[in-house]
C-alpha cells in the first residue's frame, strides 16, 4: 500500500515536528508528509520542514476544511498515492496507531473510509466532550444512513478515488461531518477503527458558538435536501447532486 500523510496545522510549533517525525517513522507504508500550514503566525511551517515534511502554506487562515482540501488536491496529483491518513498536528493522534488503518484497509477491502474511534475507552475523556461525542454521532449517523462510532474524530484514512467528492466543500471544522455524509450518500460503506484517547497540552481550535452553529447548519441542508429527494423520482439521473 502507498500511503501519505496528510496533517492540517494552524499554530502547532509546539507539537508539529514531534509528529511529523513519529509518523515518518511508520514504516512501511508511509511514503510522504504533507503538511498544510493554514496561516500560522508561528514557526510551524518551518519546524515541520526541518522534522522532514512537504510544507504547502496558506497566506490566511482559511479553516481546517480549506487546508484538507489544500492537501488532497496536491496528493491528488500523485498517482503513485493510494491512501491518504488524515490525523491532527497536536498529538491527539498517535502515529503508531496507522498501521491499524492499514490493517482495516487490507481485511475490508470494501470501505474506502476509515474512521477513528475513541468511544471504546472514554476513561480519559472530558465527560463534556463524551456526551457531545455521542450526540453528534447518533445524529450524523441518522443522516449517514450507517452507524459511525465517533463522527468528530479526524483521525482517518481514505482511498484516492473518493478525493473528487471531497473537494469544494466546507471551510472550516464542519468539513469533517460533511465528508462522512456525502461518502454515505454515494453508497461507500464507513469503517471504524480503534485508536487511543489522547488529551494533554494540547488546546482545542473549535469555537464552541460559532463552529456549533455551522455543524447545526450543514446537516439542516443536507437533511432538506434528503426530504427534497424523496419528491423527485428514484431514478439516479433524478438524483440531487450532492
């Protein structure tokens, strides 16, 4: 399997080359690093170059969903690029942990969609983030049509043939549920893959007003446009474009 990592980042000089390094050091399998520097004020891109990884850099900061589909797109143009694992620049997600990815890829050859799941030991888990996890998961899930354990982990793998319905989506922390509803909605079965529960130094980016608002908006129009589907015939060329 050729896989590459993809870490978006926005001011991670802190953690950045200790998982650029850790997860350079997954061998085999990872052939390269990407890493998409959303506009940091700070020293992130260059530490993460020095640690060994492909640095794309955004003049502003765009959102975490910008700088993903940043990084798709430039890994878009290696055929060579079978896989993608998508994990967070804070070390919330342990590099060590891909190769459970690479395994699940390899025993299920039907998901093209591999998500992260913390939920099978929460000892360590704010009871706050517990409760929400579980909450937005059961209503992703609804509207997903498949039960997925943790919707809000970003911890993922993903084939490159599902990079075109990836892109020109949500900007911002909203991209990470509207990936799992459109992969649904084009019949791609999601998998669940066991990773660890990971909280220390690291401070979250999500404004808990503003980045709950956009989630609450993104799936009332995906939840609108399934009621609008049901109107229009059950042919697919009468499908709604996703």
């Amino acid at each position: 399997m050729s896989v590459a990592a993809l870490i978006p980042a926005y001011c991670e000089e802190k953690f950045i080359a200790n998982v650029v390094a850790r997860t350079l050091a997954q061998q085999p399998g990872i052939s390269r690093v990407l890493v998409v520097d959303d506009g940091s004020p700070d020293r992130t891109a260059e530490l993460a170059r020095a640690a060994g990884a492909e640095v794309i850099v955004h003049e502003t900061n765009a959102g975490k969903g910008a700088a993903v589909q940043t990084g798709l797109r430039r890994l878009q143009e290696d055929p060579a690029c079978e896989w993608i694992v998508m994990l967070d620049a804070d070390g919330q997600h342990r590099p060590e942990e891909i190769g459970r990815f690479l395994d699940a890829a390899q025993q299920m050859p039907a998901a093209r969609l591999f998500i992260g799941t913390r939920m099978s030991d929460t000892r360590t888990m704010p009871l706050v983030r517990r409760l929400t996890n579980r909450f937005m998961s059961a209503q992703i899930s609804l509207l997903c049509g498949q039960r997925i354990a943790d919707t809000q982990c970003g911890f993922r793998l993903l084939h490159r043939t599902l990079i075109p319905l990836l892109l020109d989506r949500a900007a911002r922390f909203d991209y990470e549920t509207e990936m799992l509803i459109v992969t649904s909605w084009r019949g791609e079965k999601i998998a669940d893959v066991p990773v660890s529960t990971v909280y220390g130094e690291e401070t979250s980016s999500i404004h808990p007003l503003r980045d709950t608002g956009r989630f609450f908006k993104l799936m009332g129009r995906y939840w609108l446009r399934r009621w609008r589907q049901r109107e229009v015939d059950g042919n697919q060329a009468a499908m709604l474009p996703l």
